[in-house]
C-alpha cells in the first residue's frame, strides 16, 4: 500500500501528498485567463458540456478581465489571513485554458512562468484545467519547457468513459481524443489530473465504477471525483425540468465513491471527492453543500469496513 495512506485517510489525499512533498500547506489561487471554449463559442457547439456553468465552470476563479499578476496579488493575499506560510498552486480553471495559439498562451502563461522568472517565489505549481482536444504537441512542448522551472499539472475534464453518457452530456469528444491526449502528456512527462463526475443522467453504479477502473490504464497521476451539480442557468437546469432523472443521495454518492476509490491505483492522488458549487445556484443536489460531512462520511464508511485505495485493483 502506498505509504501516504494512512489510519486516518484510506486514500491518498492531495493534502497528504503536498505535505510530504513540501512541509507545508499548499493551497490554490484559481485564476482566470480569460479564455474561451470550443464548446461554446460555436466551434464544436454553443451549448457547451450540460453541467457547465455561465463562467465556464470556474465560479470561484479570479476576475478575467484584470491582469493575472493582480488577480494573483488579490486572492493570494486573502489566502494568507488563513494561512501566512503556505505556498500556491496557481490554477487555471475556468473555460478552456490551452484554447488559443502557442503565442497567445505564452502572453498569459508567461506572467507566472518564463525562463527562470516565477511571479512569486512560494508559486510551486502550474496547473492548468483543458479539454483532451484543445492540446497537441507543440503547446505540450511548451509545458514540458516550463515543467523543468515550475511543476505544470494538466487537468482533463473526461467525466465518464460510456460514450452515450459523453454524448448525451455534449462532451464534445470521443474517448479516443482522450486517450491520444494522456499519451502525449505522458511522453512529455506531465502530471495528468483527470475529472471525473458521478451521477449523470442514467449512469449505474457499476457504469461510475468501471470509469475509474478504465482510468487505471493511462498511468494518470491524480483524479478529481465530483457530484453532478445541477446549476441555475446550464442546459443541465433544463433537461432535468425536461427530463428528470434520479439524483443521487448523500449515501448513494457515499458508497460509489468508496467503491471507486477501491479500484483506483493507489499511486493516484485523490484531489477531491466531492466538488464545490456557488450556493445560490445550485439547485440539486442540496447535501452537496456540506462538503466535510461528504468527506466525513467517505472516511467513516472506509475505517468501519477497514478498505482502503487500491485493495480491488489488479495491478
Ligand atoms: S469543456 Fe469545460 S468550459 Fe467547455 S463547456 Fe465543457 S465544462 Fe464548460
């Protein structure tokens, strides 16, 4: 078992892994680029993914019409009235953060990174959230560049591997795009997040479980596991007025997770289980706001029954 799976945490938290790699709180600073996505500005659909929200699903992201430097500035300094001594993850989340030229990237980019310039020295890493099919070769060379100065983490958003679900949620891609994307940033050495999201419209149990266990053959370096937020004002608000569907419960969403965690290699850092959603938007599911008692539950439920990351993994 890896060895940052301890008695308390039955899974390999991020927060875990950061502290033994860096003695210290880690924490991000979600900044917004200020970028599109082929999904909604007309080049793969205008509807975008059902599930995404009006700024891109990054709600919590820095202003993006203000400079990155003074979006950094601005929330790294509330940060620090919490935690003085932390170091950053500056993190792009909102939209689709690789979708423009090489050139247009290196301009937003560079005000973090270049050459061996870093914004601010506790910056210990860049991450950055993308589609599978907004990356290719040249713009992961640029990456790989900057990874040898500052740690670049690609955070893909995948959501399930049951293509009707990919279909019928307007992912806009195959699993092969995904595929061919995790080998390239693999070949380039990058850390590789992937997101998944559990509870989608139709989706079993058994159907959530085999989307982690799909993800233990590409060698990804962490996952992130949410619950489907349906929010005010997504196209998800309207299909599920159209069509309503099961939502799951607090203990439904419990034991998928667990059963998930399970199958996961237990060198894949858990980055989160369960997801954040602005509380006067959300519009189901409501426990999902309360997201300690989610993570209590995951660990009470992992202690009683004595499983832990990785026990059903075939490695
Ligand atoms: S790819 Fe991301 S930003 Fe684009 S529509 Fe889907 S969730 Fe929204």
């Amino acid at each position: 078992m890896n060895i940052l799976i301890n008695d308390e945490k039955h899974y390999l938290t991020l927060n875990n892994y950061l502290k033994a790699l860096y003695h210290k709180k880690v924490f991000k600073i979600p900044l917004n680029g200020n970028f599109s996505c082929p999904n909604r500005d007309g080049t793969i659909s205008k509807i975008g993914c059902l599930f995404c929200s009006e700024k891109g699903s990054g709600d919590f992201a820095g202003e993006k019409n203000l400079p990155i430097k003074t979006q950094f500035t601005t929330i790294a300094n509330m940060m620090k009235q919490k935690w003085p001594n932390g170091y950053y993850i500056a993190y792009f989340q909102a939209n689709t953060n690789t979708y423009d030229t090489l050139e247009n990237l290196k301009k937003r980019y560079s005000q973090i990174v270049q050459d061996n310039y870093i914004l601010d020295k506790n910056i210990k890493i860049l991450s950055i959230a993308t589609r599978p099919d907004c990356i290719n070769e040249e713009i992961v060379q640029y990456f790989a560049k900057i990874n040898q100065t500052l740690p670049v983490w690609i955070e893909l958003g995948f959501q399930t591997m049951h293509q009707h679900t990919a279909i019928l949620m307007n992912r806009g891609y195959l699993n092969d795009i995904f595929e061919k994307a995790i080998q390239l940033l693999k070949k380039y050495h990058l850390t590789t997040i992937v997101h998944i999201i559990n509870g989608l419209p139709g989706e079993t149990k058994v159907d959530m479980i085999q989307t982690a266990q799909y993800l233990n053959h590409f060698g990804i370096d962490g996952i992130k596991i949410h619950m489907l937020h349906i929010m005010k004002n997504t196209p998800l608000e309207t299909y599920y007025t159209l069509h309503p569907f099961h939502i799951l419960t607090i203990e439904e969403y419990v034991d998928i997770v667990v059963n998930q965690l399970r199958y996961l290699n237990d060198n894949i850092v858990i980055h989160r289980v369960t997801g954040d959603a602005p509380k006067n938007l959300l519009i189901e599911p409501k426990w999902t706001l309360k997201k300690f008692v989610v993570i209590n539950e995951i660990d009470k439920f992992m202690r009683k029954e004595h499983i832990f990351q990785g026990d059903l993994c075939l490695k």
